[in-house]
C-alpha cells in the first residue's frame, strides 16, 4: 500500500514537472518569435515547433483527463474498473481530438483529410493493412494494451499446450523459450483466440505432484515426513508450507497429493523431480511404502528390510573408536538394536535446537555438521564412514548443538537411549571416552564461536559426571 502510495505520488511529481517543462517551452517560443496566431505570417517551419509543444500539451492534458475520468470518478466514486484497452482507446481519442484543433488553429489554410490521404501515414496503414486481418492487428493491440502476461513468465497456450517462458512480444507473435530450449512462435492472432495458462514470474505459483501409498500406512505420518522432507528442498519457497493431502482411495492405493509453491517457477521440472525424490528417501526411511498393485500388495508386504545386513553393521561398529573395548558378542546386540537410514544429498539429518535422544554412525557417504553464529553459517567438521555424531544430546540431554547435513547419499546407523545404557553397564570405560570426545568437540564449537575454549581436565570430569547422571549410572 505505501509502495503504492510512493510511486503514485512520484508520478504525480512527474507529470507535473512536465507539463511544466512543456507549457514553459511553448511561452517561451511564442515570446521569442512573437507570434500571432493564427494570423500571423511566420514561415510553416516555424510553426512545427508550436505543433510538437501543443501535441505534448495535448497528451498529457489526455492523460490527465483519464486519470480524473477512470480514476476518480469511476474507480472513486462509482467503484468500477475499466480495463485498460478502453483506458488506453479514450487516451487516443481525446488525444487525436486535441491534436486536430491544435493543428487547424496553427495551419488554418491545411485540410488534415487530404494530408492523410497524401502523407507517410497512409503508407504505414497499407503496409500494415496485408499483414494479416484487421482481427490480427486488434490482437496485437489487445494483447500489449491488457498485458495479461510479461516477458520471463511462464505461460501453456493453444491446444497444443505449447509451455515456456515468454521472450518477447513483438507486434506479430509471442515467442515462447520452451523447456527443450526450442523456440515456439505464436502468431498474436491464434493467442488472442486461445486460452492462456499465465504463471507470473513475481507471483507464487504451485505445483502438484503425486504420488501412492499401500494402506496399511499411517495417513498422519505420511503427512508429516513428506511435508518435512520437501520443505526445505532447493526452489521450494519457505514463504508457504507444502500441503500434502489425500487426493482419492484407489483400488489399491492410497493417492497423495503434494502441492507446493516455487520460488522460481520457470525450474518447475527440476523442482518437481527433486520433491518426488525427496518423497522417495522419506518414505524408505520412515517404513512407509509405495503402493503396489493390489495381487502383488500382500506378497510385498513385509517389514521394511534393512539396507544393510546385520553382520556389516557389526563391522562398522567394531571399526567405531568408542567401540573398541566392545566383545563380539556386544557388538552383535548393538548391531540389531540400530535402526538405518538412507538421506538425500543435501538433506538435513540433525537440526540444531532439537532434542534428540539417539546418536549415529556413519555407514556410507559423508556429512558437515555447520552451526551458524552471529558470522553466519560455519562449517565446523566433515564426518565420512565410521565417525559418529548426536552424542551430545544424547549423552548429556542438552539440545541438538548444531545442523548435521548429508553432502551424498549417505547411510547411517542410529543407535538409542536403551541401546546405550545397556553398554555402559558392563562398559564403565565407554563413558569416558565418549566424555572426552564430546569436550573435544564442545571447545571445538566454543573456539569458533569465539567463546572461552579450552578443554581442561576439569570439565571433562564434570562431563562425565553429567552423562552418569543422566544414564543412571553410579
Ligand atoms: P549433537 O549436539 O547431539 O548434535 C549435533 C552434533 O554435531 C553433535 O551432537 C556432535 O556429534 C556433532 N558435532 C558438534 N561439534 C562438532 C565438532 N567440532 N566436530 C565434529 N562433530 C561435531
């Protein structure tokens, strides 16, 4: 509203300056010359001046008259907004008017009908005139005077649906970049005539994309990992949060809708794709899982199968440092009680602030852990295969300290509360080596944040007292 406000005032300022400008420039003009119109005897060419002076007059008196017109009365008082070609039309009309009085008052002695029939401007009508139909030229004026779209938007026209961004609109056609990189031509005419689909460059447009789960899953978790995982994707505008609904119950499915808006419309295959991916990890992830036809529902219905087998984990784990005083056979148990996950590139596996009651390990691909200061975002450590992370707030129940983000597809091993304690029964040494790990990265943290940092015996004793408290250990 106030940006409004602004430019209608500046306009305003503007209009004013130049009528100004030009009604100065004609005084001055007929002061110098000291003309006495229409009696005078000065030269034709010396009248020309008058004429442009008068002709400028003329069209910002037009202008005037519209927007006192359109503006004040109609919109004002009798609340009705006409569209702009009629705006447009009545600004020529009464600029044509004022312009043939104007031109009969500095040439009496010219007939205008005759120069019309003489002069350039019967040229320009009969080169004009072959183009196409009347009902083309009327199109062209149509479309530049409503304007229902611009240049850099995206717009699917005619029965083809031909779909790109607009390049330009020239008085023959609109040319259409399409998403193959081709040019379309559509001729003004055949647009004028069709439907237009019009997507705004500045406006928030959405997409819909589909998609289909088997039954048995929850409707309410559906909801929420989907609607999570494509939040934060690349294009996918934070100014409004994707819906994620039921859209019909198939015969063998349950169909989902996610209807998201782009921040850059014109990359919509690209967005598309990464939400449908996005989708796909999460579901993996969350057990949850595309539906199937029904014959083949049942036969694929078994509870989701680990990426990784039981013994590869155990691997891992043996190769994980503050796992080393574990025996085989603890190995084995921690190993069945982890929980693995598949992330995207790009996804957001821990978020600084959460809460978080379970840690990982890095079985495949590789991670950042960035925390943001006042600096902004820093990236503080890159964790690959066989490091962990999550510890902190697991073993000290503070909140998550930073964002932990996949830089590949990356696996990893969670590994809970329960399974923990279990451990530190029978392996009070573990404690210890995990204290000293968490004071290591919390100076770590402390030390880009600018804060005291240094990592004394001191607190890692009382770091270890915390995490024996907290797991109930004595
Ligand atoms: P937590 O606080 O639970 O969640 C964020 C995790 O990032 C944190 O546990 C650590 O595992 C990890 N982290 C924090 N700081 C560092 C660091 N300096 N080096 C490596 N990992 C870190």
């Amino acid at each position: 509203m106030a940006v409004n406000q602004t430019s209608r005032s500046n306009r305003l300022i503007i209009f004013a300056l130049a009528t100004i400008v030009v009604g100065l420039g004609l005084y001055f003009y007929l002061s110098y010359f000291q003309f006495q119109l229409p009696t005078g005897t000065h030269a034709n060419w010396q009248k020309l001046p008058i004429l442009i002076f008068a002709a400028l007059l003329g069209y910002l008196g037009a202008r005037a008259l519209n927007a006192a017109l359109f503006d004040f009365v109609f919109r004002l008082r009798r609340h009705y907004e006409a569209p702009t070609l009629v705006r447009n039309i009545f600004t020529l009309l009464a600029f044509t008017i004022l312009f043939v009085v104007t031109f009969r008052f500095v040439y009496p002695t010219y007939d205008l009908g005759s120069l019309f029939t003489t002069s350039a401007i019967f040229g320009v009508i009969i080169v004009l005139a072959p183009q196409d139909t009347p009902g083309n030229f009327l199109a062209v004026i149509t479309l530049l005077a409503d304007r229902p779209f611009q240049v850099g938007d995206v717009i699917v026209v005619g029965q083809q649906k031909h779909t790109g961004v607009v390049e330009s609109i020239s008085w023959r056609a609109i040319k259409i970049r399409t998403f193959q990189n081709h040019i379309v031509l559509v001729a003004n005419s055949t647009a004028a005539k069709e439907a237009i689909e019009v997507s705004p460059r500045d406006n928030l447009n959405a997409r819909l994309v589909f998609f289909s789960t088997i039954y048995t899953d929850s409707p309410a978790k559906t909801i929420h990992v989907v609607r999570e995982a494509v939040r934060d994707a690349d294009n996918v505008s934070d100014k409004i949060t994707p819906i994620v609904r039921i859209r019909g119950l198939g015969d063998s499915s349950i169909d989902w809708e996610i209807k998201y808006w782009l921040d850059d419309y014109a990359k919509y295959n690209d967005t598309d794709a990464l939400v449908r991916q996005r989708a796909w990890y999460t579901l993996r992830r969350s057990g949850l899982t595309f539906a199937f036809p029904t014959r083949t529902l049942y036969l694929e219905r078994s509870a989701p199968r680990a990426v990784t087998p039981g013994n590869e984990i155990a691997d891992r784990l043996s190769a994980v440092d503050i796992f080393a005083p574990l025996s085989n056979d603890e190995l084995r148990q921690l190993a069945d009680a982890t929980v693995t996950h598949v992330f995207a590139p790009g996804e957001t596996l821990i978020r600084a602030g959460d809460e978080g009651s379970s840690m990982f390990v890095v079985h495949s691909g590789k991670v950042a852990v960035q925390v943001s200061d006042r600096a902004g975002p820093r990236k503080v450590a890159e964790l690959t295969e066989g490091n962990f992370f999550g510890e902190m707030a697991l073993f000290t129940g503070e909140p998550r300290t930073a964002n932990v983000v996949a830089m590949e597809e990356t696996e990893v091993l969670e590994i809970g509360h329960a399974a923990m304690k279990h451990l530190f029964d029978t392996n009070p040494s573990l404690a210890e080596s995990i204290s000293l790990t968490i004071a290591e990265r919390q100076a770590d943290l402390a030390r880009g944040s600018e804060r005291a940092a240094q990592t004394s015996l001191h607190e890692t004793e009382g770091l270890l007292a915390s995490i024996k408290r907290f797991f109930g250990l004595h």
